[in-house]
C-alpha cells in the first residue's frame, strides 16, 4: 500500500506539473487558450476552407505538444488505475483489519 500510495502522489505532482507546463508553452496556434490545454492540435477546427501547408517549426511545435498532452493522457489513465488499487488495498484493510505480511 505503500508503493501505491507513493506512485499516487508522484504521479498527481507530475500531472500538475505537466498541465501547467503545457499551458504555458505556446505553438502560435491561434485556438490554443488556457482551456484547451488538453487537446490535441488536430481537434481544433480550421477557419479557413482551402488547405494551407503549415510552416516546418510550427508543425514541430505541435508535434512536440501533442507529445506533451499523450503523456498527459497516460497519466491520468494511471493515476485512475492508482486511486482504484488504493481504495482496494484501503477497503480490504477496513474489511480484514488483522496484520498480515506481504507475500
């Protein structure tokens, strides 16, 4: 419950981390704002109706965030399986409150 416990947090501190790094990175996207820091560059809609080739820095700088944001992603996804463990372990020793060592 310990490993658990000390995976939970580490993964909360870099998921705060992370979020508010990527809120203040910008790629010069005009639709990025401090809401939409968790999409990707590919979910907002294009204003204009003909296809224009974005400029290669750009383009990485997207890449680049959109690398930021997938690790975010998986972040989170762990963290939910975390919290689900802890409250298992927690539950189990609210049960079955005899000592018992690990195996």
């Amino acid at each position: 419950m310990f490993i658990i416990s000390s995976l939970l947090i580490l993964f909360i501190l870099s998921f705060k981390f992370l979020s508010s790094y990527i809120k203040t990175i910008r790629t010069g996207d005009p639709n990025e704002t401090n809401l939409t820091y968790w999409m990707f560059s590919y979910d907002f809609k294009s204003q204009n109706k003909e296809w224009v080739p974005e400029e290669k820095k750009l383009l990485k700088r997207k890449r680049a965030r959109n690398f930021l944001v997938f690790i975010l992603y998986i972040i989170a996804f762990s963290i939910f399986l975390l919290l689900n463990s802890f409250t298992a372990h927690l539950l189990d020793l609210i049960v079955n409150p005899e000592f018992s060592y690990p195996v």
